[in-house]
C-alpha cells in the first residue's frame, strides 16, 4: 500500500520552485520537470510537484510510514530553502 501526503502553498511562481527543486535533487536521484509538474525518484518513494492556479501543490509517497516521514522532511526542507525569498512554509496533510 502506498501511503502520501500533500501539501498546498499559494504563489505566483510555482514554475520558479518546480524548477530549483528538480534540479537541486538532479544530481543525486532521478528527476524529470517541465513548468507545470515535476516527479522526483528518491530510493525512499517519490516527490511531486504540480503547478495549480494559485500556488503549487506537493505531494510525497513512500511505501511505509518512516518513509513518508523522511520524504517530508526532506522535501519540506529543501522546499523552505529554495523558497526563502516568499518564506513559504508547507503544511502536510
């Protein structure tokens, strides 16, 4: 069973964190991108990005729950860092 969760932050520039995220992590894990979506390939599970009318939209799966948690952490917090000119937080759900 796949467990996920997501996370929702409003801005005008979802693009600009699809892209710095992607290629953050492209040097380490599999990665592919565009302006609309991003799929992130951790050995943990995935990490995805979706550009929506308001904002961007962030979700992670994994297969068991230490993973899930992992992903979030590590997603959240390269996500707060390359977002540090908004100081977006995300809350996961």
């Amino acid at each position: 069973m796949t467990l996920t969760a997501s996370a929702h932050v409003t801005t005008a520039t979802p693009a600009r964190y699809i892209t710095r995220l992607c290629k953050h992590f492209a040097h380490r894990v599999p990665v592919s991108y565009d302006e609309q979506q991003g799929r992130i390939e951790f050995d943990l599970g995935l990490g995805l990005l979706r550009a929506e009318g308001d904002g961007l939209s962030l979700a992670v799966e994994s297969q068991n729950t230490e993973g899930l948690e992992r992903l979030k952490d590590i997603v959240g917090s390269h996500f707060v860092r390359v977002a540090w000119q908004e100081e977006l937080t995300l809350v996961w759900r």
